[in-house]
C-alpha cells in the first residue's frame, strides 16, 4: 500500500512539475517585450498616452471655439435688439406724402414750401500732402 501511495505521489509531483514548466514557458512569452503580448501591451499602452494627449488638446479647442461662439452670440443677440429697436422706431413715422407726377405736376413748389440750402465748402489746403 505504501508503494502505491509513493507511486501516486511521484506521479502527482511530476505532473505539477510538468504543469509549472508550461505555465513558466507561457508567461515567458507574454512579457516578452519584443513579441507577444508584452509588445502589445507596451504599443497599446503609447497608444493610450497619445490618444490621452490628443484628447486633450481637441477639448481645449472645443472650449475656445465654445466660448468664441458664446461671444457671437451674445454680439448677435445685441444687434438683433437694436434691429428690433429701429424696425420699431420706424412705426412711429409719419407716412410719406405722394406729390403727383405728369404733365399737370407743378414743377416748383410754393414760395412757402421753399427751404434755403446753404452750401459750405473747405478751402484748400495746399500745404497738406496725400499719402499713397
């Protein structure tokens, strides 16, 4: 009976060891850096730092573009208030007076309908140059 135990146990330490070289042989080529999954693991792990980078910079792009719209916008808004000011100021006009036309049209109105013009004009400056 003790043969047989001993036989097993040989047996059960030899297939352990056997299983343990395989495993060790295994790991061995996944942290190999140069193939295997170590050389992946290492590519993927760059990849991620400059995707991180990448990242980075695109959000920071995003939020100046951002923030360059807001101010669009808000110049838009105020300029659509002053439309909308001026659109309305134009309800208060008074509606303009048609003069006919044609052969029965005065060609000078009234003496009293007249306004005076008064033309100024600059004198010459002579001693001022003109830049091209």
């Amino acid at each position: 009976m003790d043969l047989i135990a001993d036989i097993l146990l040989v047996a059960g330490s030899f297939g352990a060891a056997l299983y343990c070289h395989v495993l060790s042989t295994r790991l061995r080529r996944f942290a190999a850096l140069e193939s295997g999954m170590g050389g992946a693991i290492a590519v993927l792990s760059a990849q991620v730092d400059d995707m991180t980078l990448a990242l980075e910079k695109a959000r920071g792009a995003a939020n100046a573009s951002a923030e360059g719209l807001d101010a669009l916008t808000a110049r838009g808004e105020a300029v659509a208030r002053r439309l909308e000011l001026l659109v309305a100021s134009l309800h208060d006009l008074p509606e303009p007076t048609i003069l006919p036309t044609g052969p029965s049209a005065p060609v000078d109105p009234p003496a009293e309908e007249r306004r005076l013009r008064l033309v100024r004009r600059r004198p010459a400056r002579p001693h001022l140059e003109v830049a091209e």
